[in-house]
C-alpha cells in the first residue's frame, strides 16, 4: 500500500511490516512502535482518500475530526483548564460542541467559534443545542482586524486561554492568525495549527500539488523559528501504558506552546 511516502505491506504470517522506499527496503517486527507509525502514516491516507474524518458527530453534531486528535485534546484541555477556547473554523459546529462539553464537565471554561461563514441551518443548530450557553459565534474572516478586537475584549477577563486554528489552511492564513491570536495564548497553553497532514497528502483525492509546502505545518514552523516564547511541543500523555509515544494525527506539529 502506497502511503505518499513508499510502499508499505503487512505480513501477518511472517509477523512483519516492509516498507520500500527511495531503494530501501526495511523489514520492521510487527510489534514494534516502528511498525506502528509506518502503518499509521497509510492508514491516515487511505483515511484521507474514503472521507474516514466524516463519519463522527459528537452530541448530535458533525465534527469533522480524527477521533485520537479529539481524545489527545481532552487530554491537554483537562491539563491546562482554560477559561476560554477559541476555534477558527465551525463548519457544523460539531468542535464547538466538544469543547463546550468539556467546559460543563470540568464547571470551568467557554467556547468561541468564529467562521467566514455560519451557513444558516448549522447555525440554527447551534443556538438550539443544549450547550449553547457556553458558546459565544463570531461571522467573519478570522484574520479581520474587527473579528481579532471583538475576540481580543471577549478574553481580556480570562486567566487561561487555549485556541485551535482550524479554518483557511493556507500557510498565509495561518500565519496571519498565529500573529493575531497566539498573543491571546496564556504562558503553559497552546494554540493548535490543525491539519498539518496536509503536507503529506499531496496527489490524494481533493488535495492540491503545493499542499507539500502550502499547509499549516509550515505555518507553525514559521511561527515558532521567529518568535521564541512559543515552541512546538506535543503535549505530554496523561497515561501511557504501551510501547507507542507518537499520535496518529491530522495535526502534525500543530501543538505550538506558549513557554514565555
């Protein structure tokens, strides 16, 4: 199986990953983490390539999302307990609708969305949803000097904030909303850049030939080379009792912590 990177092939018999590529070919134990990521990267493309990330709804809502992204990000919410999560991107609201439960489970915390457009029936859905009363919705381009204030005032109250970049995927756009919202970022949280995966989708199905440079990931990158208080930094597991460190994840790098 091809996974953008080489060929990759599971022998259960022989109990053993091979993966081929540039002229080499490693024989990997099935066991072992190695084996694991290498099976993980096609596994995330064939996910890509049949729309997996389309399948789930959380509370009623589509949400768009791998599923271990979400886990791991309850995880690093649960840590850092923020009064506010910001999110970029709504589509169907089925994010916002996470975080919001997250925040009436932990009795702490609200959620904005802002999105260039809340078509109408997603946003009858939101307002309509039992937890609606801890999301505050924001139509516009995220990067609009307007939006970036109306944002900005909405979390000079809050002692911690936490923010996912999920909208325009462009390296532009998200550097143009790391520079307006990471600042909102308090020391020990993170903003997230999602869908770094981007980078290694290039010639799957609805992806574009400069995604391979173009995506989020560089984005972080960018970021963190020019601004020292912030740091890519995958946060660390809550519980870990298995031989894997690595996520499977649409968010490669995405993790961009606020240390200073």
């Amino acid at each position: 199986m091809s996974n953008g990177a080489g060929v990759i092939s599971i022998d259960f018999e022989e109990q053993v990953v091979i993966v081929a590529e540039d002229g080499d070919r490693r024989v990997i134990p099935l066991a072992s983490p190695e084996a694991f990521a290498a099976a993980s990267r096609a596994w995330l493309r064939c996910g890509w390539d049949v729309k997996h990330a389309y399948t789930f709804s959380w509370l009623g809502r589509p949400i768009i999302q791998l599923p271990e992204d979400m886990v791991r990000a309850q995880e690093a919410i649960f840590a850092v307990k923020p009064d506010l999560i910001i999110e970029t991107g709504i589509a169907h609201g089925g994010s916002l609708i996470f975080y919001a439960s997250l925040c009436k489970a932990m009795g702490r915390g609200r959620v904005i969305g802002v999105d260039i457009e809340i078509r109408p029936h997603n946003r009858t859905a939101i307002e309509a949803h039992e937890l609606f009363d801890y999301i505050t919705l924001y139509e516009g381009n995220s990067t609009d000097p307007q939006i970036v204030s109306k944002v900005s005032a909405d979390a000079e109250g809050a002692e911690t904030v936490m923010v996912f970049l999920d909208s325009n995927h462009t390296k532009a756009h998200v550097l143009a909303e790391l520079a307006a919202y990471a600042p909102l970022v308090s020391v020990g949280s993170y903003v997230v850049a999602a869908d770094g995966i981007m980078e290694q989708l290039v010639g799957a199905p609805r992806s574009s030939p400069d995604w391979g440079t173009d995506n989020p990931r560089q984005a972080a990158i960018e970021y963190t080379a020019a601004n020292p208080n912030y740091v890519i930094s995958q946060p660390d597991l809550t519980f870990n009792e298995g031989n894997v460190s690595t996520p499977v994840t649409y968010w490669p790098d995405g993790w961009i912590k606020r240390v200073d």
